[in-house]
C-alpha cells in the first residue's frame, strides 16, 4: 500500500460537502460555535475576499528534486525540458502533494496546469480504475482547454501507468464513454460533457479522490455552475480539492466555501494584468474603413498573430478578405466543429496558417509556443476577456505584446475597461500605412495574391468486403448513393472545382468531392454537399461524419 491510498491519507475531519446537506448547520461559521470565521485578505478589484488559511502551509521550494514525487516523474520533467518549478508551482506543490486543498490564481501561462496536474498524478500513481469509475478528475470550461491539459498532463501520466480519459461535447460519445468503459485514472472533461455520460450510466464519480477546476470563473460565466455544483457533489466527500484560475469573481466564492477545506491560498500577480513581459497597445483608428486596412496590415507581418473579434460571422468574413488580400489565415470559433478547431489549430500551430481569426472561443486554454502578438480587432466587452485575450502570448515568462483597435466611440469605454484590469496601456493614434503600426506591430503591406491553404486528408483505413469502401473516419462509403457530395472541411479533389481555401470552408465550384470512393458520402471530415456537384451554401454542412440537415452555421 503506498503513501497515495485512501487508507493512509490524513483524517481532514470535514463536514460532508454538498452530499444536500447544509454547510453552515454542520460547520456553522460566525455563530460563535464550532470552526472559527477564517480571517479575509483582502479584496482585489471586483474579486471576493480569499479566505486565510488556518493550518500553516508548507514552505515554498525552488527545485522538484525538493519534492516527495515519484522518481518517474522527476525523470519526465527533465526530458520536457521542465528545470524549475514556476512560482504557483513551487508554492503549492509541497501543500497539494500532503493532500492539502489548493486555492490558487494566477495569470495565464503562469504554470498552473503542472501545478494541479503533477501533484494529481504523483497522488493517483500506484492505483488502478474500475470501468467507469476515474479516481481523479480535472474540469475545465471548454474543449480547447481540455486537450491542452490532456497534452500537458499526458507524457506525466504515461511515465507512472495512469491512463486519461478526455470527454468533451462536440466528439464521438461513445468513443468517450468507450474510454471511461475500458478505464482511466484520469478525467479531464467539460461539465455538459460529463454529465450526458453520467446520465448515461457511462461514468460514476464516487471513487474520484482528487478533483481540480481549472478556469472555474469562466465555467461560471458560461452558465455551468449548477452543473459543476452537481458533478462536485458526486465526488469522494473527504477527496481532495483544488481550485485554480487566473481571476477569482465573486461567483466563485460559493465554490470555495461548499468544496474547499481550509484551503493553501497562493495568488500570483494579485494585481490584474501584471505581466512584466507583456505590452499594451491602444491604437486609435479614425473609422471602421481604416480599421480593417490597419488590421490586415498587422496580419499580413512576419510571423504568427491571433485576431480576436465579436462573432463568429465577423470572424469567417475577416478571414475570408485576409485570404483574399494574401494572408495565410483562418478562423476559429464555436460555428465550427471540434475535429474541424482542432485541424485550425494544428495548421497555426505549425504555420500553416499565420493569422487565426478567433471569437473568444480561443480565448482559454489554447497553447502556441512563441506567440509575440495578440490583436483585439473588435475590443472585449470586460476586463476578463481581455486579461484571457491577452493570455495567449507572453506565456512562461517569454514577452509579447496585445494591441487593441479602438474607434472613436469606444475610446470611453477602453479606457474604463483598462482601469479595471489595473493596466496603462500605451495609446497611439494610427493611420494604416503609418510607420509606428510597423514599429509597434511588425504590420506591412499584403502581397495581395489570394491564398490557396491545403489541408491534409484524413487517413483512409482499408475498404470493407460489402459494398465497397468503408464510410469510416474520412472514407467516402461507394454502392447505393452514387451522387456527387462536396466537402466543407479540409481540402479536396474535385473535378472541375477549386480547391477549399480554409479549413472548414466550402468549395465555391461546381466540385464533385472525392473524399474516398468517388460518388459516395462524405464521412468523417466530409459533410454532405449537393447532388452532381452543385453547390450550398457557405457553412451549410457540418464536418466530421455529421451530416447536414440544411442549416447555416453562423
């Protein structure tokens, strides 16, 4: 029995949390009685106040070696290149090793994800999950996040035999619940996600032990509070918790006093937008004419940009003029499937693509080594979304720089916007063909020349015996449906067509699709087009084996 197991760890003496019993009749605070009233530091900004802990917690440490983890682990930092622990990961990594709950904030690419994950997976090392049932679990808001805290977490889990299970809206449910059937350690989900699966009877909570929300300010925002005050009700009682997010809102302060027990309180850069690499850039423009001119300019610079807009319309419409004016870009934002974000993102990740278009669906958890410049093209609504915009770049301690375009009637609200994330940014009032957007930006003419971007087709598996090819995973399946189908994801052959111009963009020709066996269906990253090559409309298909029933994606 290792150190790890449920037997041996620490009798935290908590009440039973969230099992629909009230809190404050079993723990009453500030009644006099029972606990003591934690003592509140003080609030930051439009954040509650963090509770002080009660329980002295563990000194800091500057090296992993320091740490009680498992020699596989230490093994696997050095081989990614992982020398030191950042800050967050230092303080809290001596305290979420001894079982402690973790309340912990901090910015953007400050560390977080090997600070929860590395203590999660050094906890669960040794112990293996029934079907069905994980024994730790990490919920985060969106699927880019969950992947990027899979990938993370992955090379980790593998150097110590624990298997992770990623569960995410927009994929295959039964794949998932087919992962979760076969058993994982490790559950990195989404909460609609997960609990379409619990619902299911695909997957049970009660053995999960150690439970992380990741970004829960923003889980909050979109909606899922019920749901995770649902899923965390269903966990181990006396599991571990750990709360980490780059902002803590009011909204949050019921998490922590439901689920939290005298919680490890770190907080990094406590003053919003305090990143020392990181530059701000307000640039006027005089109307919505130089506006698209100055942004194109900036997309068209040597090197990779992410351009955040309002919607998801405005984000294909921007893409579509970038393309056009010979700018290697795409666009990224909820409209799209998740297989079809996933290939944008693998082509911006590896250049194909150099400027992505994004609604603030990109706003969290996606990861691009070596990202300089992040661009509000539309400017967010609150301080948050900028704060997470901006997170993009000057991740871990490398520099980088966010500008934001401003009209003349969003000069007011700008400069409240900036006031509540605590930042001054440097204001320049800029025409497109102006020598300091060049300086400030690395902007430059576009060469004008439309842009034709070839996406890789998907691997083809052998045809099956009856009727033809297979219609899995990106063949086309040939016998009865002998009409013509297009494709709306990735690139295609077609006969007298074009070829697509951006991932997730529709043939404007008169193509027929060959996506596997000429004349068959699309499946698995093709969707249905029209009959003997004609065209739909733009957005009219869905990718990825779903087929379309006529509606417009936004």
């Amino acid at each position: 029995m290792t150190r790890f197991e449920r037997q041996d760890r620490p009798n935290r003496n908590r009440p039973a949390k969230g099992r629909g019993t009230d809190r404050a009749a079993s723990n009453p605070r500030g009644s006099g009685r029972g606990t003591p009233r934690r003592k509140a530091a003080p609030a930051q900004g439009g954040e509650f106040a963090l509770p002080e802990t009660l329980t002295p917690a563990l000194p800091a440490v500057g090296l992993f070696d320091e740490l009680d983890m498992p020699a596989a682990l230490l093994k696997t930092l050095v081989a990614q290149g992982v020398t030191e622990p950042f800050p967050i990961q230092g303080a809290t990594l001596p305290n979420s090793l001894a079982g402690r709950d973790i309340l912990g904030r901090g910015r953007t690419g400050s560390g977080k994800t090997l600070a929860f994950g590395l203590a999660l997976l050094a906890r669960t090392a040794g112990r293996r999950a029934q079907p069905h049932a994980p024994l730790a679990m990490v919920l985060v808001p969106t699927r880019e996040l969950a992947q990027q805290v899979t990938d993370a977490l992955t090379p980790y889990a593998t150097s110590v035999n624990l298997r992770v299970a990623t569960v995410v809206g927009g994929m295959s449910i039964s794949r998932q619940a087919g992962s979760l059937r076969r058993g994982a350690e490790v559950l990195v989900a989404t909460p609609g996600r997960l609990k379409d699966l619990i619902e299911r009877g695909d997957c049970r909570l009660d053995e999960v032990a150690i439970t992380v929300l990741d970004e829960a300010d923003q889980m909050a925002d979109m909606g899922f509070m019920p749901q995770v005050v649902a899923l965390l009700k269903q966990v181990e009682p006396d599991g571990q918790r750990m709360l980490f997010s780059a902002t803590l809102d009011k909204n949050i302060d019921r998490l922590v006093k439901m689920f939290l027990s005298d919680p490890v309180v770190h907080s990094v850069d406590p003053s919003a937008g305090a990143v020392t690499t990181m530059e701000h850039h307000v640039l006027h423009v005089a109307d919505e004419t130089d506006k698209k001119a100055v942004a194109t300019r900036i997309a068209a610079r040597d090197g990779r940009v992410i351009m955040f807009v309002d919607t998801k319309r405005a984000a294909d419409r921007f893409a579509k003029r970038l393309l056009a004016s010979g700018v290697r870009a795409a666009a990224l934002h909820g409209g799209r499937s998740q297989p079809q974000r996933n290939r944008t993102l693998d082509q911006f990740k590896n250049g194909q693509v150099t400027a992505l278009v994004a609604t603030n669906v990109a706003a969290r958890g996606i990861h691009v080594d070596d990202l300089d410049l992040v661009v509000n093209v539309d400017p967010p609504t609150d301080h948050k979304d900028y704060l997470h915009r901006g997170g993009r770049t000057a991740r871990a301690g490398e520099s980088g720089s966010v500008v934001t375009l401003v009209l003349p009637e969003e000069k007011r609200e700008m400069t409240r916007l900036m006031a509540d994330a605590g930042i001054a940014p440097r204001t320049t009032r800029v025409r497109s063909s102006d020598e300091e957007l060049s300086r400030i930006t690395g902007a430059r003419e576009p060469s004008g020349v439309a842009i034709v971007i070839e996406v890789p087709q998907p691997a083809q598996p052998a045809p099956r015996t009856r009727g033809g090819a297979s219609g899995a995973s990106g063949a086309a399946r040939s016998g009865s449906r002998g009409r013509g189908r297009r494709r709306t994801s990735g690139t295609g052959t077609g006969t007298g067509g074009s070829t697509a111009q951006a991932a997730g963009a529709p043939r404007t020709g008169g193509a027929t699709g060959r996506g596997g066996a000429a004349g068959g269906t699309g499946r698995g990253g093709a969707a249905r087009g029209g009959a003997g090559g004609s065209a739909r409309r733009a957005g009219s298909g869905r990718a990825d084996g779903a087929p379309t029933r006529g509606r417009r994606a936004a």
